[in-house]
C-alpha cells in the first residue's frame, strides 16, 4: 500500500457572485454525466444488475447511492481506541491485507484467530472488512531479488505466485479463508497493485491472471455467495485493465476495483475520465447480466507531507473523493489512510492519516466525520446544474422525504443563487465542513450559497415540494 505519488498543487481564492439555474427534472444522462460531460442520474437507476441480474448491490456494497466510505488500516488486534474512532467517524469499512504468509505459518495449517478478532470487533461497531487476499509464502516460491521501490536498494523478498503449485496453494488458502467466514459479510480483494512493485520480481499481467482466475473459481466453488473484487490496480492503467478483463475473469467478479491515485495537482473530481474508460472496458469484456458491474475505489488518499498536500487541502479532498465518487457511481470508497505511519512531516508515506500517530484528529478526521453525519441515511438524487462545470451541488433525500443540499466548487471562492425550480425558502438550517453552523443568506426567497474547496451541507426546511 506504499503510494509513490508527483506532487501539485491548488489554490482556492475569493469570490464572485453568479446567478444559476436549479433544475430537478431528470436528463436522462448516465451516473455523473452532465451535458458537457459528467453529472446526473436518478437515485434509482445506478448499477441495479448484479451476477443474478437482480438488485441487490446494496446488500454487496452498502446502501444503494449512500455514501459509503472506508479506511485503510494496518493492524488486526489490540487497537480497539482506533476501531472506536474509526467507527464514531462514520466509516463502515476498512481495509486491511489478509496475508497469506501470516495466515498459513505451517504448511496446509491455517491460523485465522487474529482475523477472528479484527472482524468481531469490526461486527460490535456495525462495520465491515475489505479482506486483501495477499502476497505470497516462502513454503511455496522462493527468495528473490528486488528493488525497494523508495530507496532503490537490493533486496531479497519472496516471489510472487507463479508456478501452478503455488496459484494452487494460494487458491486453496482463500477458498478455506472465504470458507471460514462466510456470513461475515467480507468483501475479499484479489492481491494489493499488480501492476507495479507489489507483485515481485516484476508486474507480469498473465502471471495475475492465472492467480485470480484460480482463486475466484476456488473460492466460488465452496462460497458462491462470496463477494470478490479485483484487480486493485494502482491508479487506472488501462492496458493493464484490459488485458485482465479480457480474460474472461468478470464471470466471477462483483466488483473492479481500482485505486485512483493522481498527481496532487489533480483534485478528486478530475478521475472522471478514468472511471468512464473502465466502464467502456467493462461493457466490452463483461457477460450479458454484468455489463452494468460496479467499480470500487478501494485505495486512494493525498499526503499532508510538505511535499504533498496542506491539511486544509486533505480536510477537502477526503470529502470530495466520497462525493465526486458518489456522483459517479462508485458505492465504496477506501481512504488511504487512517492514520499517520510515522511524525515525520517531511516524510511523503507517513502522512496520508486522517489522524496522527497518536491518533490526534486531523482536519480530515472532522471533515469525513462531519459528511457521514450529516448524509447518514440519505440517497442521492442528482447534480444541480448551475451552469458551471466546476461547481457541484448535490441534492440528497432521505425516507422521510426531507432534501439535503451538498455544495463546493473547485474554482475560485464565489456566491451562487439556486434561483429555479426550487420554492422559495424563508429560513432553512446548513452546517459547514467542519460541522459548525452556517447562516444563508437569501434573495427574494432564493438561497444564495458561498462556494469554497469544503463542502458544505444545507438541510431544506421540512415537508418543501420539489418541481
């Protein structure tokens, strides 16, 4: 999960005031499609095709069009103050390798008791596991040499799956371990970025290939229910890409994942085009009944290192990586990481936290603690077009038939006013990203929202009828 990334930058300034139009009408555009390019979809049409052809994603991934978010964690046991965190933040996954070496420490012995307890404690909190089916065992490929991808030295490690024996080890390993915890609830993810240093000595595609197709069907075979995603690429290489999908390999899966990293320079919002050229590639390769099948962003974060990002810019970035995901159809999110891995800010990989060390919150902690408050239990609708591609203004609704309004900008700071198809409002309640509470200003009735880099979250007044 080490993340080797270019560094940017961005820069938020002050305003200008517009007028927009609001409309609520349905476009009949795909999941975070605009008129230009991306936008907006009904709460009730995304990704409603599953293996069976029956809706029942939600019950896969979390509520149908709900943000549902993630972190990446590093421990199994003895960190129940961060589990206690993680789940007063609001996320209701992690993410966490399930190493095979650890696992099977005696040939054909499996020991899950670590396991066991992570995903107990995960259940007491009302969360769930992304489980990262990883990594290889020295009872079955031997030593090698490498490089460490950040210092460039020699090092011995073991080689990745490639011999039959091996594949089939691996395959019997995690077809026992979807085995033993069937009815968890697991989401099990196929190796940790394939593409690049993770797979040793070299990424070789044919070689991931032949260990995902085996585990899959292993795993199928005594578990059919199982839930398996893969490939986990780093960021979204798409030669990679198609050369797995084309390999027949989506028969089995429920989910392509991918890990959307980006130079800093380049804010969440902009993986738009990625996630469009993964569907193409989807709809290409995929049987009949999945050609709809979900995407997963199951690792993606910005450092707050002095060569990465401000943590004013990771306290926006952490949200709008949920919302621009969201809006594109994305029903898991996975922020790396939970906490920092070291208290060197110099350092780029200590630093993609949410906390500290020490688990001091960050800005980021009370900006995603903050959105999943505030959109708990409410769906999706669609983007507000306000004539402005670098605006977004997301409208949400609960079963209750109350509307919530999420909104930011990735221009410069500037008014908007939502001045159509909405009715008139004299008072309505919005809270800031950092949970406190806001005063709106109005115009003849018309909310006027001050856009900046953090979304913010407007509750509309009770019982209002949507046009």
């Amino acid at each position: 999960m080490k993340r080797i990334i270019l560094i940017g930058s961005f820069f938020l300034c002050c305003s200008v005031c517009l007028t927009a139009s609001v409309s609520f009408g349905d476009t009949g555009l795909y999941p975070g499609e605009t008129k230009n390019h991306i936008k907006r979809t009904p709460a009730d049409g995304l990704f409603n095709i599953s293996q069976t052809g029956k809706s029942d994603i939600a019950g896969k991934f979390g509520p149908l069009n709900q943000v549902c978010s993630g972190v990446n964690i590093h421990f199994v046991t003895s960190h129940e103050k961060d589990l206690d965190m993680i789940a007063a933040a609001g996320f209701k996954f992690i993410r966490m390798d399930f190493g095979w070496q650890d696992i099977e420490r005696t040939r054909g012995v499996y020991d899950w008791a670590a396991y066991d307890e992570l995903t107990a404690n995960l259940e007491k909190r009302g969360m769930s596991a992304i489980y990262i089916l990883d990594y290889s065992n020295s009872f079955y490929e031997e030593p090698i040499d490498s490089k460490d991808p950040l210092t460039g030295k020699e090092q011995r490690d073991i080689a990745s799956p490639r011999h039959s024996e091996t594949i089939e080890a691996f395959a019997r390993w995690a077809a026992a371990s979807a085995a033993h915890f069937k009815g968890r609830n697991i989401i099990w993810e196929i190796w940790n970025e394939p593409n690049i240093f993770f797979w040793k000595p070299t990424p070789d595609v044919a070689q991931y290939i032949a260990l995902a197709m085996a585990t899959c069907k292993a795993v199928k075979a005594v578990v059919p229910d199982a839930v398996i995603i893969g490939p986990t690429t780093s960021e979204v290489p798409l030669p990679f890409l198609e050369s797995f999908l084309a390999s027949g390999v989506l028969e089995y899966l429920d989910a392509v994942s991918v890990h959307p990293y980006r130079n800093y320079s380049k804010s969440p919002e902009t993986a738009v085009d990625d996630y469009r050229k993964l569907r193409e590639l989807i709809e290409r390769y995929a049987p009949a009944e999945k050609k709809k099948m979900p995407v997963i962003s199951s690792e993606w974060g910005y450092s707050s290192s002095t060569k990465g990002v401000s943590l004013e810019k990771q306290e926006t970035y952490i949200v709008r990586m949920q919302l621009a995901n969201l809006l594109n159809g994305i029903p898991i999110s996975i922020w790396y990481d939970w906490k920092n891995d070291g208290d060197d800010p110099t350092e780029h990989e200590q630093n993609f936290g949410t906390v500290s060390s020490d688990l001091k919150p960050k800005p980021a902690y009370k900006a995603v603690q903050t959105m999943n408050m505030q959109l708990k239990d409410f769906t999706f609708s669609h983007r507000i077009d306000i004539k402005n591609d670098n605006d977004f203004v997301l409208l949400f609704r609960n079963g209750k038939g109350n509307y919530k309004i999420s909104a930011w900008t990735t221009d410069q700071a500037h008014s908007v006013i939502l001045d159509s198809n909405i009715p008139k409002v004299t008072s309505t309640t919005a809270t800031d990203g950092e949970g406190h509470v806001l005063k709106l200003k109005t115009e003849k009735g018309r909310l006027v929202i001050d856009l900046i880099a953090l979304p913010q979250y407007i509750t509309l007044p009770s019982g209002i009828k949507m046009n």
